[in-house]
C-alpha cells in the first residue's frame, strides 16, 4: 500500500479552500461551544453543596460576640432610671430604621 503525499496535500489544500467560506460560521459555532461549556460548568459548581464536615469546621472558627451578665444589668439599670432612654428603645422595638 502506497501513500501519495501528493494527492493528500492537494486534498488538503481543497478541503481548506472549502472551509474558508465556512470560516465565520465555524468560528460562531466555536464561541457558542466555549460559553455553552462555560454556563454548564458554572452551573454544575453553583449547586455542589457543602459537606457536613466542613460547615462544621467553619462553624468552630466563627467567635461568637458574648456580654457578660454584669453589663447586661448595667444597660437594663440605665433603661428603667432614664425615661428619655426608656422611649428611645420603644422607639427602636417600633421602627428600627427610623433615624
């Protein structure tokens, strides 16, 4: 079985000749793959869960903000002398976004 170069480079060179007048059209189908590729991709990794074990591992770093019994008598002391304080905070239970 003989190869002929000849031949395949002249099939080539037609073969290129013809898909010069696809050019445009094989690149926006190129373009369409690659963001189609790309919105799959995103989507897939958009709904992989957390495991257990690693929510949990997150959840021991987090510090939680703790007051101590002393200030919170403090405060509730200071609210029931004041009877400016005491509708201050009735103001903010009621509307917490007025200024």
């Amino acid at each position: 079985m003989k190869i002929d170069f000849k031949k395949i480079s002249e099939k080539l060179r037609q073969l290129l000749q013809t898909l010069k007048g696809y050019s445009v059209f094989i690149f926006i189908v190129f373009i369409l793959l690659i963001f189609s590729f790309l919105v799959f991709r995103i989507n897939m990794l958009t709904r992989v869960e957390p495991s257990d074990d690693a929510v949990t591992a997150k959840l021991q770093t987090v510090k939680r903000p703790q007051i101590d019994q002393d200030s919170i008598n403090k405060l509730q002391a200071l609210q029931d002398n004041s009877v400016e304080v005491q509708t201050l905070f009735q103001q903010a239970r009621d509307n917490p976004f007025h200024e």
